[in-house]
C-alpha cells in the first residue's frame, strides 16, 4: 500500500518545495557556459597552502581530540579570536555573547527558530537575500517587505509598515537587513539610514538582525560602522549580528558566528543542541588558525585587490555592451560579490533565465529575492568567480540574448 506521505509531513514543511536558487543551479551543467549566477568566492583567493600546513601540523598534534564531540557554543579558542577581530571593527562582546554556527545559513536558521510562530511578521528590503527568505520560510511568516533604495532600506517605509502591521494585530518579531552590499543588489545602507534604523528599532522595540558575510569586501569609499557598533555606542542591545567565514576564509569551513545579548545567544546554543550539536572542530580549528595564524589582514587586502579589479572590468564592459537606448539598468556597488540589473518591465527574468542558458550565459532570476510579491524584470549578477575573460564574454553574451529577446 502507497503511504500518503504529504499528509504526514509538517505544517511548516508541507508547502515548502526547495530552495528555487538550487534548482536553476541544477540546469547550469554545461561548461561551456559561463555562470554569474552563484555566489562563489574566487578559488583565485583561497589560502590553501596555509590550509594545508596549518591542517596536517595540528593533525598529527591533536587528532585525538580534532575526532571528537565539543561544546556546543563553540571552540573557546576561535571564540576568543572572533573577539579579538571583532574589536578591530569596534564591537566589543564577551564569550556569552557569541555562538558559533554551521555557517551563515544555520546562523539564520537559528534566528527564526527563535523568534518567529506562524503568521509573525519580519520587515525586509525588497529584495533581500534568498537564503535567509528560506531560511525563515521554514517558520511560516509573514514577509512584510519594503522597496530597497539606492541609499539602503527604505526606514519610513519600515515605519509605515510596522505601524501598519500593529494596527493588524500582527506581531513584528524583526528586522532583517545585510546592510554591506547586499546581496542581491550590492547596496550599501547610508549611515544616516543606520541611525534611523536604530532608532525605529528603540521606538517599536523590535530587534534587527544584521546580516553581515560581505562586510570585509570593501572596494571603494570609507568603511561604515556596523549597526550593532552604533547600538553598542548607544547602550542598546537591539542587534543581533549573522556572520560567516565564507566569504573572509571559504565557505568549505561551514563555519560562521552569531553575536548579540546573553540571553538571545544561550537560546540560540540551545536550539543547536538540537540540530547539529556542535560544529566541526577541525573546522572551527581552521577558522581560529585563519585568525590567528593566517595573516587574514593581508588575505583580505588580497581579495579587495583581486575583486575590485573584477567589479571595474564588469562595470567597463557594462556600459560598452549595454547602451542606454537598451533600457537596462544596474548598480554601482561598493563592495561585495553582486550586482543587481534591472530590465525594461515586460521583460520576465526567468524566461530570460532560460534563453540566456542557450546563448551559455547564466545568472539568478530576481523573482527569488522576494519574500511576497515578486518583480520580474531583475537578476542578479555575481562578478567574483568567473575569469576577467570570462566575465567580458559573460556580458557579450547577455547582451546578445536580451537584444534577440526584445526584437
Ligand atoms: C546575505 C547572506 N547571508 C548569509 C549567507 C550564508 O552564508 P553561508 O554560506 O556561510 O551559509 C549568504 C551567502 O551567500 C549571504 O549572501
């Protein structure tokens, strides 16, 4: 007899059909085509001789101990690495302030486990990071979001929508924001917009989650303090900070930390005790040695070095290949791993999505980036991994199918 298991599965997970990125991706398995559509570090950046050295010295140091079960919030050794290099950008926490996480992605797994029932609400930016849309999708919330702006989210918007959202009766359990070069879209948050922000955050009592992976990537202008700096300055604790290694080290460590007051942090390690336990110390191990022994500040100015000259050789063939009278338009971003283009309305990305494959070119739909409602006529572009060649030819190749698309 056939089970009728869609019956038996959850409320939470009986709707939920995959992550829609992770399916596009699946298509993608030609070489021949040139894909700006993850988000992949450039292996260009990778310490992998380091990784190696570091790797098999505390192999044949400690295996014993690399082998075995440890603590749940973490490694104390990468702990306190984490907090020396926090201090370097103004935050100052102590151990009962972080958890370590299996990467950004449990970071914000954790984080609306924690807060969010069904039908609570989270105000976003449209568009915002897919990855956390699913990741808070497995709560079953509502996803009230705001049009971002060239400056960052939209704050009155955000008022506006809290307040409307009181009058309903529906709890508002967070702010979900990636204030440095989002992604999608490569947009900073002005620091005004960061103050405001906070400040809507104190009126309404109502945390923000700073999503912060690109943050280190900054390529061009001064860097801006991070929310949860501002908030510390101000006596809060309104700021719950998402970070990862992926992007600073390499996302094969799955390792990442949150940060942010005592009590949200030791129900956040609570939480793991039920899903991973702890992370994988050998990796966790890696990231302290990052830390510690890798000299990351070179590595960063390294990877700033090697991106920026990728981003200015997009931007340069940008202009040359999509002129004005093409009605496509992008973002100029800072820093960061993405750009955002926009297409003429009418035109549906994820139709563009699989004529693009044909001309061997790929890049992700727009329509993913958003929690409700979604625009269609956006994609999003990665310009870290593919080659400097690869990346002109990527963008010939773009304009190509959207010229033939709007014959
Ligand atoms: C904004 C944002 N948050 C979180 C993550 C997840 O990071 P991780 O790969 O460490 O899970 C990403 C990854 O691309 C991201 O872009």
């Amino acid at each position: 007899m056939q089970q009728n298991w869609m019956s038996r599965f959850s409320d939470n997970i009986r709707d939920y059909d995959g992550y829609a990125i992770g399916k596009l991706f699946k298509l993608l398995n030609d070489p021949a085509t040139i894909s700006l559509a993850g988000g992949l570090p450039s292996p260009d950046t990778f310490l992998k001789d380091d990784l190696q050295r570091i790797s098999q010295r505390r192999l044949q140091e400690d295996a014993d101990t690399i082998m075995q079960y440890t603590d749940i919030s973490g490694e104390m050794d990468l702990i306190e690495a984490v907090i020396q290099f926090l201090k370097e950008d103004n935050i100052n926490i102590s151990k009962e302030n972080i958890v370590i996480t299996s990467s950004g992605q449990q970071g914000l797994d954790l984080t609306g486990r924690l807060f969010l029932n069904p039908a609570d609400a989270v105000i976003l930016d449209r568009p915002t990071f897919a990855g956390a849309i699913v990741a808070f999708q497995m709560q079953r919330p509502i996803f009230a979001g705001v049009e971002i702006e060239a400056d960052g989210s939209d704050i009155e918007g955000f008022d506006k929508k809290i307040a409307e959202l009181i009058r309903q009766n529906i709890p508002v359990k967070y702010i979900y924001v990636v204030p440095d070069f989002q992604n999608p879209t490569g947009i900073s948050m002005s620091l005004e917009k960061r103050e405001a922000l906070l400040d809507l955050s104190y009126e309404y009592d109502i945390p923000i989650v700073e999503d912060s992976p690109y943050r280190s990537l900054r390529y061009h202008g001064d860097n801006l303090p991070a929310i949860f700096e501002l908030d510390q300055n101000r006596k809060g604790d309104h700021v719950i900070g998402v970070y990862t290694f992926s992007k600073l080290f390499c996302p094969g460590m799955r390792v990442g930390f949150n940060i942010g007051p005592k009590a949200v942090i030791g129900k956040m390690a609570n939480i793991k005790q039920g899903n991973t336990l702890n992370s994988p110390k050998y990796n966790q191990d890696m990231c302290a040695a990052f830390l510690q022994e890798m000299d990351w500040k070179t590595h960063l100015e390294n990877c700033r070095s090697y991106y920026r000259e990728k981003l200015a050789i997009f931007l340069n063939t940008m202009q040359d290949y999509f002129p004005e009278e093409m009605g496509v338009s992008w973002t100029k971003p800072q820093g960061g791993l993405f750009l955002w283009a926009t297409v003429p309305e009418g035109i549906d990305t994820l139709e563009l999505f699989y004529e693009a494959i044909k001309f061997k070119v790929a890049f992700v739909p727009g329509e993913v980036f958003y929690g409700e409602n979604p625009a269609k006529n956006h994609m999003r572009i990665n310009f870290s991994y593919p080659s400097k060649d690869q990346l002109t030819e990527a963008i010939k190749r773009l304009a190509d199918c959207i010229k033939k698309y709007q014959i």
